[in-house]
C-alpha cells in the first residue's frame, strides 16, 4: 500500500534521509538509491509517495519513493 509524507531532512553527500508519514508517526529513513526518479534531489518539505519494508536490522524504511 503506497503511503505519503513529507520529506523531513535530506543529506545529499551521504544519499540518506528521512521522511514524515502524513498519517503520523515517526520519520522513516530513506536513502537515495530507492528514489524512482533519481534526476532530482529531494529537498525539505516535498511529496512523495513510498512503500515501507524492513531492513538488514529490522528496521522500517522508506522504499520506492515517487515524488506526489
């Protein structure tokens, strides 16, 4: 289920971010190579569309962002 929110910091040197789910909850991390379109570099406050999956660590990530 693609869910959306707000991107609530990205570091362009070091690929990694976070985004806010608009339903709430905390900031769910991301990294650059799991952009659908990686010509444009997100930037603070934009939309975008993602799906969530655990990581290596069983964390839950951000993937497969498409910018709203």
């Amino acid at each position: 289920m693609t869910q959306h929110g707000k991107v609530s910091h990205y570091n362009d040197t070091t690929g990694t971010g976070f985004i806010a789910p608009e339903k709430g909850g905390g900031p769910l991390p991301f990294r650059w190579a799991d952009l659908q379109d990686k010509a444009q570099l997100p930037k603070q406050n934009d939309r975008y569309g993602y799906d969530t999956q655990s990581d290596h660590d069983g964390e839950i990530c951000a993937v497969d962002l498409k910018k709203a």
